[in-house]
C-alpha cells in the first residue's frame, strides 16, 4: 500500500515538473516574440519618418536606397522557429494598410484604427498616401512554431511625423 502511494506521489510530483518546465518554455519564447516586436518598432521609429513605409514594407522597388536594399516588412527572430510558410520563411512581419508600395486612408482595419485620414488633410480618400503621410499605423506581428503549438504574439501601434 505505501509503495502505491509513494508512486501516486511521485508521479504527480513528476507531471508538475514537466508542466511547470513547459510553461517556463512558452514564457521565455513569448518574451522573445514581444523583444523582438520592441525592437522592430523601436528600429521604425529612428528611422527617418518619411522613409518608415518604404523601407518597412513589402515591396523591394520603392527601397529609398535603391530596389531590395531595406530591410522590408519580414524580419528574423532568432530562437523561435517560424511557422510552416510564413512570409519570407521568418517569424516577423511588419503590417501597414497598404497594397505593396501604395499606403491607402481608406483600408478596412479597426485594429490599427482604420480607415483614417494619414495624411491629415481632413478627408479618408482611395488616394496613395505612401509619399504624404504624417502619421502611419503600424502592427508588427511574430507567428512561431513552439513549444505549446502555433503562436502567435501581435503590437499595433501608431507612428507620427508631427
């Protein structure tokens, strides 16, 4: 009888311990998705403001420094696997209301607070805005395969020129 129960005892003390080791791997890969967020908005924000959307987003061919030399809107995120086909095959993306290197007021997005006059001129427009904004919402989102399954960890936020 006492040799069932110290197995029962064991076992559960066992199950904790995987438990609580797995919940400290989701922990620590969270905190690394939301570092590297941190860390992306910060690099959006020194940049120069006017150049934010064309060197953060999809398209290669509106690069201020010429085609394919900014870092666009996929980036790395080391330690944490991507999942199976995301964009660029790495676990960042940058997300603006846009359509390649065209930057629309009119875009469907209430989580970035969408549609909105970017360009403050008092009207929401089907115009390209890419070469007048003065403020530019932003969502940076990291997708990883881990521990507990697919994960996924998102920040929108709002960047201004004024």
């Amino acid at each position: 009888m006492s040799i069932a129960v110290m197995v029962v005892g064991v076992s559960a003390l066992a199950s904790t311990v995987v438990t609580g080791s797995a919940l400290n791997q989701v922990s620590h890969e969270t905190e690394v998705a939301r570092k590297a967020i941190q860390t992306q908005i910060d690099a959006m924000r020194s940049t120069n403001f006017a150049q934010v959307f064309a060197t953060y987003n999809v398209s290669g061919a509106d690069d201020p420094a010429g085609a394919n030399t900014a870092p666009g809107a996929n980036f790395a995120v080391a330690g944490l696997t991507p999942v199976v086909g995301a964009p660029g095959g790495v676990a960042g993306r940058v997300i603006f209301p846009s359509n390649g290197p065209q930057l629309f007021e009119n875009g469907a997005d209430t989580i970035i607070g969408m549609p909105r006059d970017l360009n403050l001129d008092a009207a929401v427009d089907a115009l390209d805005h890419a070469a007048d904004y003065m403020i530019l919402p932003v969502r940076v989102r990291v997708q990883w395969q881990g521990a507990s399954g697919q994960r996924t960890i998102e920040l929108s936020t709002q960047l201004s020129g004024l």
